[in-house]
C-alpha cells in the first residue's frame, strides 16, 4: 500500500515507522518510532472506556500494548461517511497484514457477524494445515551445493507463504562440517522481520536491550539524552521527549562472516519489511572450528524463540 510505503517503512524516519534512526547516538542507533508504539489516544478504546472514534480521514492507532500495559481489546466507532472505504494495517507486520472496511448506510445490509465468524473459523483451520505442512518441509530439508572444497548448506530463519508466517529456524538442528558455509535464506518472507544472531545468549542480551530517555532537543539538537524523570511510563515529564532506544547491535549487520567461537555475528534485521535496513538478502557464515556437541547456538533478536544450532564436525 502507498500509505505504508511513504509513512511506515521500518528503518527510516517516517512518522509511523516501528524501527527509526537515532542519529545523535551514531549510524548504527535505531529507536522505537513512539507513533508506532503508542496509541493515538489512550483515553479511549479500552474495555472500560469509550470507543475511539475514527473518520476515515485521520491516523488512529491502538499501539502495541505489551510497551504501556495497554488493553489487548480495542474498541473503534467509524464515522466515515456511507460509501467511503478505508484499510486497517498493522504497523510491526506490514502492509501485506491488513484488513479492508467498505462503510455502507444505515439503510443497507451490513456484513453478517455470524457469517464472518464462519469464514474466519474456516480460514484459521486452512492456515493452520498449511502452517504445519511448511513446518514439516522445512524441519527436515537438508540440502546443499558444492563450492570449492567445502559444502553450502541451506537454512532458513523463519518462512512465510501467502497467508501464514511460521517462526522457527529451519532446519532446527544442522550439522556441518569445518570450513562448511551456511546460507540463511530471508527472500521469501512475506509478513516477518528476522535476525540470524550468533551466540545466543550474547543476542538475548541484546535483544533484551530497551534503554528509555528523555531527548529535550530532539535528534538535531546538540544536547545530551538525559535519564529518565520516572521509572514508569510515560518514562518523561513531558511525553514528547521519550525515546526508548534500542542496542546498536540490534539492526544491523555484525562480525566478520565466519564462526570459530563465540565472537558476535549477526545477519541484522532482514525480511519483508527490510528495504530500509538489510533487504531480504540471504545471509553467509563460514564455520571455520569445530564446536561441542550442543554446536553453536543462535536466535532471532526481534523473536527470541526462534532458536538453532549449528553442530561442526
């Protein structure tokens, strides 16, 4: 969607993007986007409060409610005028996430709640069946090419298709060979961001990183980011002020491209979001040590779940 494309893509400065540059902190600093993360009204929408009310014309966010404690129910009344349209996308997973509102009179028939309820309860079975299938697939490739000596292994961080998007590394578990290269393909991700982040527990950290504060200045301002004036949000006397910053290890890509211990190396944030930041290139490590029996063990920094291991013979 054009709106998207000119207001929310990850990595730039645009109002609504999740993921924006925090250039006064240096090329590789990146903050959360508070238009993104925050509702644009918090008095409204939740289950004890009225609905937020939308016109079809202006922004109307809910945010993302596990960064202020927020209602995990919201309430909205449109009040677009009868044969207007609009759409609703979520600003983490991307345009290709949304849902179109066609607004008709009073007069005229409404969709059916009943039958919507049918259609969605048949549309998760569907996507469940396929999530399980692409699950199944790509839990037990295991395929490579020859270059040189040494073999290319295929990985992948997470995989999508038209409808469903399965968190995971796949395959969970390869083994591998010393000297062998393996490749992490991010190209066909259609809603998800990824990290591949090599040792796990320093990516944990990493991604564990939200560090709060109060910019008076702003980002072309000369003077310093200041502590926080409270420990709880809204973090700053003046709300206009907060930013919660993320590690500068978080976004982009780290490390020299080959794995002999337990230094830092990380594909940064690639997928479909990624245009602004890593793209959806595929990512290369070199295995050039042998590890124990448990291998080297990675994760994905934006979902710590997703976790593999590579075992180097």
């Amino acid at each position: 969607m054009e709106w998207f494309d000119t207001n929310a893509t990850l990595g730039t400065s645009q109002p609504y993007a999740l993921a924006q540059p925090n250039p006064d902190n240096g090329s590789t600093a990146y903050k959360f986007g508070n238009n993104a993360i925050f509702p644009t009204d918090s008095t409204c929408g939740g289950p004890t409060q009225s609905p937020c009310a939308f016109d079809g014309t202006t922004v109307l966010n809910s945010g993302i409610p596990v960064f202020f404690d927020g209602p995990m129910d919201w309430t909205v009344t449109v009040g677009a005028a009868p044969g207007d349209s609009f759409w609703v996308v979520c600003l983490v997973h991307g345009a290709n996430m949304r849902m179109k509102v066609n607004v008709v009179a009073t007069s005229a028939p409404a969709s059916d709640p009943a039958a919507l309820d049918t259609a969605n309860a048949q549309a998760l079975a569907q996507d469940t069946a396929s999530a399980a299938a692409l699950n199944a697939k790509y839990s037990a490739k295991q395929t490579w090419h020859v270059k040189g000596n040494h073999r290319v292994w295929d990985a992948w961080a997470g995989v999508d298709n038209r409808h469903v998007a399965v968190y995971g590394m796949f395959p969970r578990t390869l083994k591998v060979a010393k000297g062998d290269t393996v490749q992490w393909h991010f190209d066909s991700l259609t809603f998800e961001d990824h990290t591949v982040t090599f040792p796990s527990d320093k990516a944990r950290k990493i991604a564990n990183f939200f560090n709060p504060v109060c910019d008076p200045d702003g980002d072309a301002g000369p003077g310093p980011d200041n502590p926080p004036d409270m420990m709880d949000p809204p973090f700053c006397t003046d709300p206009t002020q907060l930013e919660i910053q993320l590690s500068d290890k978080f976004v982009p890509k780290l490390g020299d491209g080959t794995v002999t211990g337990r230094e830092l190396e990380s594909s940064g944030v690639r997928g479909a979001g990624s245009s602004a930041l890593g793209g959806d290139a595929n990512y290369n490590l070199r295995f050039g040590a042998t590890s124990s029996g448990t291998g080297f063990k990675y994760i994905c920094m934006i979902h710590p779940f997703m976790r593999g291991r590579v075992v180097v013979r």
